[in-house]
C-alpha cells in the first residue's frame, strides 16, 4: 500500500539494535534478578523448600536476560514474559523497564504505549513494595537505610536509620522514577527512528524528483528533434511532389513531341529525363533518412513519457 504524505506512522518502527547494548541489558538484568533473588534467600534455612526454590531462582537468573534478545523481532513478547518472571520469580524489575523500554520503541500505537506503561508500572511496584515487606536482612531496600557495620554478618542486629513507612515511599517514589525514565527512553528511541524513517523517505522523493525532471528535460529535447525532423521531411516530400510533376509534364511533352523529333532530339529528352529521376531519386534517399530520424525522435520522446509517468506513478519506499 503506498503512503502519502497524510497518512499516519507506521505501527512498526524500525529501529537498529547493537550488539554491545544487548549484551550490556542482559548482563545488567541477569546482575539485579540475581542480587534481588540473593537477599531474598537470606529469610530461609538452608533444609527448606523454600531455600531450593530460590536457589532455583538465582540458577534461572543467569539466563532470564536472554530474553532480551528477541526484544527485536518479538517485543510485545518479550515484554509480557519478563513481567511474568518478575511477578513469579522474586526478580528484580530490571528486565522488565528494559523489555518496556524495547516495547515502546518498537510500537507506535497509543493503546499499545498505554497499556505496556500501566503493565511496566504495575510490576515495578509489586517487585519494588515487595522487596519492602522482607525481613530487614533479605531487604535491599533496607540494607539501604541500615546503619553502617550492622547486621548479623557484624555479629550485631541490623538497625534502621528509617522507619518503615519512610523505606516503603521511598521504594514507591523510586519505582515511578524507574518507570518514567524507561518510558522516556522507549518514546525518544522511537522518535529518533521515526525521523530517521522520514529523512529517508524525503531523501527519495527528492531523487525521484531529480529523475522526473531529466526525463522532462529529455522529453523536451526529443520533441524538439522530432519537430525539426517533421519539419524537413515535409520540406523535402514537397519538393519531391513538385519534381515528380515536373518529370510527368516532361514525359508527357517527350510522348506528344516524340514523332516530330529526331534521335539527336531525343537523346536529349531523354538525358534531361534520366537527370530528373535521378534528382527524385536522390531527394527521395532524403526524405526517407528524415522519415528514419522523425521515426527515432518519435520512439524517444514516447519512451521518455513512459518513463515520466512510471516516475511519477511509483511510490515512496515504505522501509530503509
């Protein structure tokens, strides 16, 4: 389907992954879901259930960044499964803000934006709230808050320069920041690509007006020469016209006088004859190398209106 001028963005946004930046997002997701899921062990005895479980959890964290690998090709996808992992496995929300970010530079669709920033949003508190409600020794967030060279590993209990409401706002007002700087990434990719897609398609149109115009150019040209090649030729079978009806008048003259007239006589009619034909004769090799040419002029100038109206007719390029 061509696209005019008026008509809206694509919905797929071409946009150029590198390869450093997808191994610097994997290595950072697999880093937070593995330090996350490491304080969270801490709450657990090392015969539990629970204890395998996350020892499960920290194994499969060397390898949930590897689905940042298909945010190209796949990233509603990819968005939707690090959600799933972070709300399942106690993950940080990383590799979801990352996936958002993919997701909202990929997809130009309002719906899509607000529903993948409402999602994002949604597990990045649930993961930020819940790391909150551990206990102070398998918190991040409380480690945060907590006193300097306290904790069991001090041989001491870990004390809280902050309260717990305080801690929790603080994870919430950090979530929504994490939130919004991963929207604004995915926007402003999106944006850059965008413009770049249109420089691209101005880019052609530009060429495809240069082309038009030198087939104008030579369609001009070849009317010109087909103009003056019309001109001559009729020149020429005018005068062909006049010399063949001088050469009648003179056979017709040699016909009626030919019984009066002696062979010297003649001879003499007959040479004057004989120099007609042979002027019809060259001014007819004329004509029909101006007809040959008239002919060539015709054949360009139609080809380069061809040219001119597929020119005109193509369509921009819908990709780069």
């Amino acid at each position: 389907m061509s696209e005019t001028t008026n008509s809206p963005a694509p919905i797929e946004v071409p946009v150029r992954t590198r390869i450093w930046q997808s191994v610097v997002m994997v290595v950072c997701a697999d880093f937070m879901c593995m330090a996350q899921t490491a304080f969270a062990s801490q709450r657990f005895d090392q015969d539990s259930a629970a204890y395998v479980w996350m020892v499960f959890c920290v194994l499969l964290s060397f390898v949930v960044g590897l689905l940042l690998l298909a945010r190209s090709r796949y990233p509603h996808a990819t968005f939707v499964a690090a959600c799933v992992a972070v709300l399942v496995f106690p993950y940080d929300s990383t590799i979801a803000l990352m996936a958002l970010t993919a997701l909202l530079a990929r997809r130009n669709d309002t719906r899509t934006t607000v529903r993948a920033i409402a999602a994002g949003g949604f597990v990045t508190l649930v993961a930020q709230v819940r790391d909150t409600l551990r206990p102070p020794e398998a918190s991040i967030w409380h480690m945060v808050f907590a006193k300097p060279d306290t904790g069991s590993q001090y041989g001491t209990d870990l004390v809280m320069l902050a309260d717990e409401r305080t801690i929790v706002v603080t994870a919430v007002v950090a979530a929504l920041l994490e939130l919004a700087i991963a929207t604004l990434a995915g926007l402003h990719i999106r944006s850059r690509a965008l413009a770049s897609l249109a420089t691209a398609k101005a880019d052609a149109a530009d060429a495809q007006v240069a082309q038009l115009k030198t087939a104008i150019d030579s369609q001009q040209l070849a009317d010109a020469i087909a103009a003056e090649a019309h001109d001559t030729l009729a020149h020429s079978l005018s005068l062909l016209a006049l010399n063949a009806s001088a050469l009648q008048a003179e056979s017709k003259k040699l016909a009626a006088e030919a019984g009066s007239l002696d062979a010297g006589q003649l001879a003499g009619q007959a040479s004057r004859i004989a120099d007609k034909t042979e002027e019809i004769r060259k001014q007819a090799a004329g004509a029909l190398d101006e007809a040959h040419i008239s002919s060539a002029g015709d054949r360009l100038c139609m080809g380069r209106v061809q040219m001119a109206r597929l020119v005109e007719r193509a369509d921009l390029p819908d990709q780069l």
